[in-house]
C-alpha cells in the first residue's frame, strides 16, 4: 500500500466532507449541529490558499482517507493572532495501517 500527504485539491472535497461529516454524526468533538456540504470545504481551501495556509490530504492506495489544515483563529487576525490546526482520520482498518506507517 502507498501512503503519502500532499496539498488538497478541489476533487479531493467531497472524501474530506464525507470523513468530517462522519465525526459531526458520531462525536461532539466538532462543535457542528451539522455537517458542512462541499461548497463550505471549497470555500475553506480557496481561502486557505489566498492566505498561503496549507490544508493537506493524507492517501492511502490512492484514497483520502485524512486531512488536516491551519486557519487563522478568527478570520482577519491581528499580527501575532493564533492559529488553529485541524487534522481528522476515520477510525477504519485502512487509516489505522496508514497511521501506524506515519
């Protein structure tokens, strides 16, 4: 199996939607009453990219199977402002081995 991470593109969206949708159903650990459609996930990479913040795919065989990012805490922060990161993997056999080998 070949792993690998690397910058998210738009056709990437609709996995990363569906791994954070499966934690908003599951867990409280979002805070989301309800999961974001893929038009909420591309404004967020496009946004990202104008501020030249990553936002990042991991692949397993050619599957995404997690992501991660870092935002601004607030949208325009003053200079020296904190940032959050984010970075979400499914609890399925395949994100396990992909973990196992990071």
């Amino acid at each position: 199996m070949e792993s690998g991470i690397r910058p998210a593109v738009p056709t990437n969206l609709s996995a990363v939607a569906e791994i954070f949708t499966h934690y908003v159903c599951h867990s409280v650990i979002t805070f989301e009453k309800t999961p974001p459609p893929v038009a909420a996930w591309r404004r967020r990479l496009d946004d990202l990219a104008a501020q030249k913040l990553p936002f990042l795919v991991a692949e397993l065989s050619g599957e995404v199977v997690g992501y991660a990012y870092a935002a601004p805490w607030v949208p325009s922060p003053p200079i020296g402002a904190p940032s959050r990161t984010r970075s979400t993997s499914p609890q399925t056999g395949q994100a396990k081995v992909w973990a196992e080998r990071c």
